[in-house]
C-alpha cells in the first residue's frame, strides 16, 4: 500500500497555525468535512472520541489521529506540518509538529488498520520526517510521504 | 571389472569433494558458486583431464532427478507467507515473462543466426528460465539484505519458471524431429492446450501428493533416519508417475513440497535438513555432469555470435519482458531493474539444452554449445555483479537484527511452540539489563560452559546462551531482545505497538474502533481486566494479547501489579497457517473483488498487494 493512495495533495496543509491539541483537531476536523461533505461536528467528535481511548501522538513530534466514520465513501487522509508545535498528550510527552488524520468508512475493517500501520512505518523513518520538516511546498511534503523508505520496507 | 569401481569411484568423489571445497572460496569471494562446479566438470571432462563422457541421455537423466530433488527442496522451503505476498508477480514472470523472453529471444536469434524459426524459439525456451540454485544461492549467501517482496518475488519466479521452459523446450523438440510442415495457428493451439494440460495435471498431482506426504509422515511411526529418504522418494515417484500421465513431473514436485513443506507436519525441521543436503549434491552432480558432458574446444566458433545473444538476453530480452509482466505490480523502477538483472540462467538451461541432442536434431550440438555459453556468460557477467546492483540500485535495506544465533529444535508433539537457543549480544536490550517478558524467560542459561538455572544465573550477560521454549509467535520479538544492539525505546513500534490506549476505558471501544474480537461477555469489561482475564489473571510486562486482527501489549504495570500503560499493535505477529492450502476459494475470491474495484476506480494504476505483514 502506498501512502499516495490515501492522501491527495490537495489534502496537505504545509504550515498549519494551531495553539492547543484541541484547536488542532477542529482545524483537521473543518478541512476534513469541506473534503468528504461531512457534518464538521461529526468529524470533530469521532477523532476525540479516538484520542480519549488514548492519545495517538506516537512519539517523536508525530500524531496519527484517526477514526471510522459511516459517511466516509473511502479511506482519506489528511496532513499538517505545524508551524509551532503543541503539547499532544503524546507518548514521550514531546509536543507535536506533524499530524497525519486518517478517516475511514465504517466497513474498512482490514484496510484501515492496514494504511495506519503504513502510516506510521513512513513516519517513523527519520529521514522522511526530517525532510516533511524542512519544507512548507504541498506537492514536496507530499512525495515524500509517497517515498518508500527504504530502510523500513522489509 | 573390479578396478573400475574404484577408479570411478575416486574420479566421481574427486569431483563432488573439489565441489564442495570450492564452495568455500564461493561463500568467502560471492563468486557464483555454480560456475565453480560447471568449472570443475570442465576440467575434468574432455578437454581437461580428459575423462570421457558423452552420454547425452545419461546426463539428461541424471539431471531431471536432481533436478526434480531440487525443486522438491525449493517447495519445502518456501514459506506460505512468502507466497502470499509474491505469488502474482512471481507467477506472471514465470509463466508469461518465460514465453516472452523465449519469444524475444528467439526472434533476436533468427536474426543473427542460420537457425530456421523453429530451432530459433527452441533456443530461446531452453534459456528462457532463470535457475532456482543461482537466484536462492546468490541471494543468500551474498548476504543481501533487500525488500522481502522482491526478494520473494525472484525466489519463487526461479523455482516455479522451469516446468514452463521444459514444457516449451520438450514441446519444439518434438516439432521439429517430426518434421512436418506446422501450421502457425495450430501449432499455437496445440502448444496452449499441452501447456495447459501438464500444468493443470502437475498442479493436481503435486497438491495431492503433498497431502499423501503429510499423511504418511503423521501417520507411519518411521525410524528417523529413513523418514527423509522416504519422502524424497515419495516425491520422486510422484515425479515418475506425474511424467507417465503427460503432466509435469517438475510443477508436481514444485507444489508437492509446498504443501508438505508448509503443512506443519512432524520432523519438518529433520526433513529440511536432510533435503538441504541432498539439494546441495543435487545440485553438484547436476552442474558437474553438464560440465563433463560440454567439449569447450567447439566453443571458439561460435563464441561471438553466443556472446552477442547472451547480452541481447541480458540487456534486452529479459528486462523487455520483466517490465512488461510486472506492469499490473507496483514496483519501484529500480525494484524492477533488479529483478531484470536477476535472471540468472543455470543448470535448467544447460539440462534443456540436451533434449536437442537426444532428438537427435541435426543443429543439436550447436543449440548445446550456444546454450551453455549463455549461461556462463549470466552466470559470469549477472551472477557477479548481483551485489553492486543492488547497492547502486539503492535496494539495500540495513538487516532487521545483529547477529544472531538460533538453534530451532523440534519438540515432539507440539506444533506451536519450539525450543529456542540464543546467544546473547553484546549491547542487547537482555544484556544491557533490560526486562525480559515472561514469554522470553530462558528454561536454561549457559555461561563459561556451566550449565546455570535461570534463577541461580541472575542478570544475563552477553556471550551467555539461553534456550527458550516458546510459542511460534514470538521468535521474532526475541529476535530483537537478545540479538540487536538497539535498544528498546518506549516508541518501539514493533515491541510495544503504534499507539497506546487507556486500560480503563471498555473493550468494546477498541472494538468498535478497530475490529478487534471479543469474546461474548468481554464487551462490558475495561481494557485493563479484558486483558488480565486472557492472562489468567496475572498481567506482566510486554505480555501479549491477540484479539482478530489487533494485539494489545501490556506497557508497563503498576506496583500492585495492576496494568497502567497500553500498547495497540496493528500488525499482530500471526501464527503460521497450518492448512497447505495455497488460497481459499474465499481469499480469491475477495481478491478478484479487490482486483475489480481497483481496477474500475484507478484504470491507469493497478492492485497492490498488501504491505508484508512482518514489515518493520
């Protein structure tokens, strides 16, 4: 599977202004729904929901936030390259700069736990997130994502 | 009459002891191996030492079986999983990449040679084929590290694309010491429906002998020492009588040791090692026969043109026909230029190039000698370079694990748990003094030769051996414990899972958000007594939890031994199907489903496979 598959472009926000983890999710949530013709509120809840189980802030400035929705036609997702970083709640209590939301139709079952673990395989390669960090071009950030990091392929 | 035996005792183990001296050079330069032995059988053949051997039908016999032993092996030794993640690729390269690189190559040879058009195709089906021996060889003991489904990818091509160029090679043989006037379109059909045929008869030979197989290994109480030779009879006869039905004996053999090899019948391990060794001598007599057969001196007139189809193969034919059969795959552009130059060609080619001279065609020791070329020069210019490519390549990925020293024993009776030996490594997470699960506690600690029980031996230290009784789950958690200099960081996906959840929220959240199966009565239940109730009762760290297609890890506990921290892998370390079957009809059919939408939603890109389970 390869990320390119999950995200569009066009779905890539490169230099995101967020204060809170709070303000964060609703900036995610907005653009979100504008993609998928989704209720905003709908999105906002199920992602908290999601980060009430525990937070998905996996370490090292990066957090996959995520959640099944009925309305999702297919599995879409969504990134942001904060300007400043913010507290997350994450794993190693760094705050958190990159956001992948990935957003699944109720049915994904497999698939959708399948581009998570693919998901955080792509960000946990060091190179990758070191190069997402220096740029603020969409169409770059997005080439990375779609790189298969080599190093972590097999 | 008596001397003879010995004489020819001594030259024949001469031989198979050179051979075997020389892989030591191999293993230590990365030479092609093979090429020592094709080497050692020409010296010591007509033009060296002159022994003399020009029994064309002696040598086609003796290679088929070892041939066929070789196969067998290659099966059993081919893991499912494996399979899974590379069977469409690799069978596309072994059905359609043979006929096309047959077909490119012999329109190339009918171009530069006096060859008909015939005897041109012939020629390309006897090289169509890459070798199983060279790929499997160069790619292990080259200690290349590349992505597992290329790896994979190339593993199963070379030992599945053979019956296809024996099918084809055998198929214009007979066309051609017939020697009747063919009709085009006929002979497309005939070669279509024969194909069909021994494919299909193969196939269903294999998948049946197979399970005969499995049932007499479980079922016969043999003496361990004669289990082996039975089996490797057993797949012999199914050879035989696979071959008497017009089937093909090769695909049968092929697939028989898939089924057995990954049945998770009794003494698999006993059997692996025996097979690894008659493969070896399979292959040795093999490549030194083919060699004692071939007479260099007649290479010299014919070397340019040979040269020049040997790099038209190289350069042309096979990547042409590589890029196309992996068209509907999704490989990187440098993935597919590796495998391309991967097409090794070995003793198949060689073997198949016999059947001219059997036919008794009148070009038949010409075929040979082009034949034989071929291969030295893949061999030679593809079998030497395989580990530059790669790196130029950039499909060098650093290994999974350091060192590592494993003994898999085999426990009678039990099919899913194994005895594990480990040496520990220096600068491990166990011998930096890191917390061992208690699914990794040694049964036995070795230290200074001392035989220690785990709790008399305290702390362990690096160099110790431990032995381990563990579920197949595991092995490769304990991999990354006792064998890897990293150590283990709160985020380690692989250990601890992508995400954490809260134990005090309920169960049936993850399982509304992730599918993970419960058990009745367990929806009610906190994470937190959810997992404690699977553990019996007692939770410890990195205790594992598998629910369907989720696993949770215990992180951390509390004093009170109460679970307070979470993990959420995605990728739960699966245990190995036991059933040989190869795919359900459910599994295709959801495949073909895949297949269609993706096809329907994407028309200009095209179904991918799903990620290896085991990706780290």
């Amino acid at each position: 599977m390869d990320l390119s598959d999950l995200i569009d472009q066009k779905a890539i926000m490169p230099s995101l202004r967020a204060n809170s983890k709070k303000q964060l999710l609703q900036l995610l949530a907005e653009r979100a729904a504008e993609m998928t013709g989704l209720p905003e509120r709908e999105v906002f809840d199920t992602i908290l929901q999601r980060e009430r189980l525990g937070s998905t802030g996996v370490g090292n400035g990066i957090a996959i936030p995520h959640g099944k929705l009925a309305g999702v036609k297919k599995i879409t997702g969504l990134f942001a390259r904060l300007e400043q970083p913010v507290e997350f709640e994450a794993l190693d209590d760094q705050p958190v700069d990159l956001v992948f939301l990935l957003l699944a139709p109720e049915g994904a079952g497999a698939d959708h736990l399948k581009a998570l673990s693919r998901i955080a395989r792509v960000l946990r390669d060091g190179d990758t997130v070191a190069k997402i960090r220096a740029t603020a071009d969409p169409a770059a950030i997005h080439s990375f994502l779609s790189e298969t990091p080599a190093s972590h392929a097999a | 009459m008596f001397e003879g035996v010995y004489l020819v005792t001594l030259a024949g183990t001469a031989m198979v002891l050179a051979a075997a001296f020389s892989s030591l050079i191999a293993f230590r330069f990365g030479a092609p191996l093979l090429l020592l032995f094709l080497g050692i059988g020409l010296l010591a053949g007509q033009d060296g030492l002159g022994i003399p051997f020009d029994n064309a039908s002696a040598s086609y016999f003796i290679g088929s079986i070892a041939l066929a032993v070789i196969l067998f092996d290659s099966g059993f030794g081919t893991a499912l999983s494996s399979l899974r993640l590379a069977a469409p690729p690799a069978l596309s390269l072994a059905t359609i990449g043979v006929i096309l690189t047959a077909g490119f190559f012999g329109a190339f040879a009918f171009a530069i040679t006096d060859f008909d058009w015939l005897e041109s195709f012939l020629l390309g089906s006897i090289v169509a084929s890459t070798d199983a021996a060279a790929v499997f060889f160069l790619l292990r003991a080259g200690n290349l590290h590349i992505r597992e489904r290329v790896r994979n990818t190339l593993e199963i091509e070379s030992g599945s694309n053979d019956p296809i160029a024996i099918f084809l090679t055998i198929a214009f043989v007979e066309l051609i010491s017939a020697g009747a006037a063919v009709e085009p379109g006929e002979l497309a059909i005939g070669i279509v429906l024969g194909f069909l045929r021994e494919m299909g008869v193969g196939v269903f030979a294999g998948l049946l002998g197979g399970r005969l197989i499995v049932m007499f290994v479980n079922r016969l109480k043999l003496d361990p020492g004669l289990l082996p030779i039975f089996v490797i009879t057993v797949a012999l006869v199914l050879f035989g009588i696979t071959g008497a039905v017009h089937g093909s004996g090769f695909v049968a053999v092929y697939t028989a040791g898939l089924v057995a090899g990954n049945s998770g019948m009794r003494s698999t391990a006993t059997l692996k090692r025996f097979q690894d060794g008659i493969s070896w001598l399979a292959q040795i007599i093999m490549f030194l026969v083919l060699g004692l057969f071939a007479t260099p001196s007649q290479f010299i007139s014919i070397l340019p043109v040979a040269i020049a189809l040997s790099l038209f193969l190289i350069f042309i034919a096979r990547p042409v026909a590589v890029s196309l059969c992996l068209l509907p795959f999704r490989f990187a552009r440098a993935e597919t230029a590796f495998i391309s130059w991967v097409g090794l060609r070995g003793a198949v080619s060689i073997l198949l190039a016999l059947a001219p001279i059997i036919g008794g065609l009148e070009n038949g020791r010409l075929l040979f000698n082009i034949a034989f070329i071929v291969v030295l020069v893949s061999l030679l210019v593809q079998g030497w370079t395989i580990g530059p490519v790669a790196r130029r390549l950039g499909l060098i990925i650093p290994p999974r694990s350091g060192p590592l020293d494993k003994v898999e024993l085999e426990l009678p009776g039990s099919a899913h748990h194994e005895l594990l030996a480990y040496r520990v490594a220096r600068g491990s997470p166990v011998a930096r003094g890191g917390r061992i699960p208690r699914w990794a506690r040694p049964s036995l600690v070795i230290r200074e030769g001392r035989s220690l029980k785990p709790q008399d031996a305290g702390r362990l230290l690096a160099d110790d051996l431990v032995y381990i009784f563990v579920s197949d789950r595991y092995p490769r958690l304990l991999d990354r414990l006792f064998a890897t200099k990293v150590s283990l960081a709160a985020d380690d996906e692989e250990f601890f899972g992508a995400f954490t959840v809260d134990p005090d929220h309920l169960a049936s959240e993850i399982s509304a958000a992730y599918g993970a199966e419960l058990r009745e009565g367990e929806a009610d239940l906190t994470i937190a007594k959810l997992m404690l109730a699977r553990l019996g009762g007692h939770a410890e760290y990195a205790d594992r939890v598998q629910l369907g297609p989720i696993e949770l890890i215990v992180r951390d506990t509390d004093a009170k031994g109460e679970i307070d921290s979470v993990g959420l892998s995605l990728e739960p370390q699966e245990l190995a199907p036991s059933m040989p079957l190869l795919l359900t009809a459910g599994e295709i059919r959801d495949r073909l489903a895949r297949f269609v939408r993706r096809m329907r939603a994407k028309p200009a890109k095209t179904p991918d496979e799903p990620a290896p389970p085991d990706a780290a």
